[in-house]
C-alpha cells in the first residue's frame, strides 16, 4: 500500500491538537507527519503516535520537501498566504479556515454530504464552517427527498468555537463566580459569557447580520448546489464548553410523513437520530462530545406551515465541524487513489 506525507498546519492550537487526535485513531496509511505553528510555538516538543516531534515554524519554504496532504488550522491569514504555495509543490491542502470557503474554484466539502466535490479541487479544498458542516450532514437526505424551500438556523454554539481564549473566558467567569476576589478580565468575548447568551459570533456586518450568520447562509447554499435557497440564521455563543446545538426549522416543497423523515434521518451516513420524547432523549452536548457522528432529534412538524419541520441538531465542534472532517476529506482522496 502506498505510503503518504502529510503536514499539520497550526498544531499546538485547540483544533490542531484534536486533529493529532483523530489522526492517531483513523492510522490512515501516513509514513511521515510533520507539525508547523507559528514562530511562537515553535520548539515545543508533541508526543505523537510513540513518538516525539518538534514542531516547526512554518515559512514559505516548509513545502520545499514534499508533501501529499496538508492540514491547516491555522487562520485566514496564514492559510491565503501558505495555502497555495503548498499547492504549487504538489500538497493537496485541506484548509479550516474562511480564507478559501466561498471562492467558486475551491470545493467546500463534507464527506457525508458532496464528497464527489474533493475530485474537483485544484490544490486547495475548504473545510466549511463547525455550525454549517453538522447542519447540512441533517438536511441533506432531506433536501434529496423532500426539496428544502426555506431553512431558519438557530444557534446554541460552544466557546471552544473561539478558541482557547475562548475557553479561558468561560473558566475565568466560572472562577470568579466561586471566588469574587479572583480575576473577570476577558480574553475574547466582549462580555462575561458564563452564566450569560452572546447574540455575538465574529464581526458585525452592514446587513446587521454577523460575519457568522452570513457564512451559514452561504455555505449552505454552496454546499447543497441550492444558489438561491432561502435561509436565515441567528447565531448565539452560549456558555458550554464544547459541542454545539442548533434548531433548524426547515420548509419543504413536497409534503412528508414524520415517521417515514425520521428513517430518512436514521439511514443517512454520519447521524445518530436520539428521539424519544417518553424517555426524555434528545441530542445533547455532553453526549456529542468526543464523537464524530451529528446527532437529530426533537423531530416534529412545525404546524404553522403546509410542510415543515423542526430539528435538534448537535455536534462536537471541534472534532465533526473541524479535525474530523478535515481529515474525513483525507481519507477520502487516499481511497480514491486505490
């Protein structure tokens, strides 16, 4: 079996480090892993499959030796400036950021959904956004059968989707909570998110829409080859640290039966469906971490109209909606190669 390089872009960072998690897990046929970061994160020493690896600073001649794949978890910034000079030596990179998402020549994949899409690439294929990928892996075996007219994406979003600072701003608020003489300064949000809700991911645009909402809506479109589906969100950070929750009311153009959607949902690959409102299940937060699967559940028409539906859709941010996929998008373009 051939054997492949692959470098992992931003390794010491929250993402990074899950992706050398799922990479240990998956033992995908790699010979040769390689760890970049920035210059202040270069040095440190990452204990990776029985071994140790120093990670490297990434500079604009890292790909000068070679590499099949390329991880990047890294932002932006870096990813416009890195992203395709590792594409012109030959590296197939698979970038986390919103750099390449909405650029017409680069794929925007989920495995589960548009995997025929990873053939398309040129060198550089997008990972999309943590709430977009959990929500379209739900409404893909519906739009197939029953043509979505109108989504409306409401967001419940944990603040490991911000980070480590992010992370840091629940505990600090948690700490001060208990202990009222220790610290409240902020890392990252512009308010004390424990005990607290922030209508607030990424900037605010003209539109009053957040940067946040704006990408849900696009990337949906994207993604399921619907240019002008009707969606709108409402994106909110809520004071959970990992996993994020969503309500997704969606309009069909054909009618349903609910018991019959249902199955749908359960056949569809990468779904777990947890609906059993006797019982008092549902997806939760705490059940979805540490897992790559998107849980469905809450399951019920919505009443008010001809043919629609609400949802409860949650996922581990960090593994499904980032590393995990990323890596799924690997995967895939090995087998393809066999």
């Amino acid at each position: 079996m051939k054997q492949y390089k692959l470098a992992v872009v931003g390794a010491t960072g929250v993402v990074g480090q899950t992706a050398r998690d799922v990479l240990e897990e998956k033992k995908l046929p790699i010979s040769e892993y390689v760890f970049f970061s920035s210059k202040r994160s270069a040095g440190k020493t990452i204990h990776f499959l029985g071994k140790d690896y120093v990670v490297r600073e990434l500079t604009d001649t890292s790909f000068d030796e070679g590499f099949d794949f390329a991880v990047f978890s890294a932002g932006g910034t870096t990813s416009k400036h890195f992203a395709p000079i590792a594409a012109q030596k030959g590296c197939v990179v698979v970038d986390n950021s919103s750099a390449w998402r909405m650029d017409p020549e680069v794929p925007l994949v989920v495995p589960e959904v548009n995997p025929e899409e990873i053939a398309n690439n040129k060198g550089i294929i997008a990972n999309p956004n943590c709430s977009t990928i959990q929500a379209v892996v739900a409404l893909k075996p519906l739009d197939e059968k029953y043509k979505i007219k109108r989504i409306v994406y409401s967001t419940y979003q944990a603040v490991s989707g911000a980070g480590h600072n992010g992370i840091e701003d629940l505990e600090t608020g948690i700490q001060h909570y208990i202990d009222e003489s220790k610290p409240d300064t902020l890392a990252k949000f512009p308010y004390q998110i424990f005990n607290n809700c922030l209508p607030h991911i990424d900037v605010f645009l003209e539109n009053k829409y957040t940067k946040e909402e704006e990408k849900m809506v696009n990337e949906t479109r994207k993604i399921l080859k619907r240019p002008d589906l009707r969606v709108t969100a409402t994106t909110v950070r809520v004071p959970v640290f990992n996993s994020h929750s969503e309500s997704i009311n969606v309009e069909f153009e054909k009618d349903f039966d609910l018991d019959e959607l249902i199955q749908d949902l359960a056949k569809a690959p990468g779904i777990i469906v947890v609906d059993d409102e006797k019982k008092n299940q549902y997806p939760l937060a705490t059940e979805a971490t540490g897992h790559d699967e998107v849980y469905v559940g809450r399951i019920r028409r919505d009443d008010s109209i001809p043919s629609g539906v609400n949802l409860w859709v949650v996922a581990d941010n960090i593994r499904k909606g980032a590393a995990s996929n990323a890596i799924q998008i690997v995967e895939k373009m090995i087998e393809m190669e066999k």
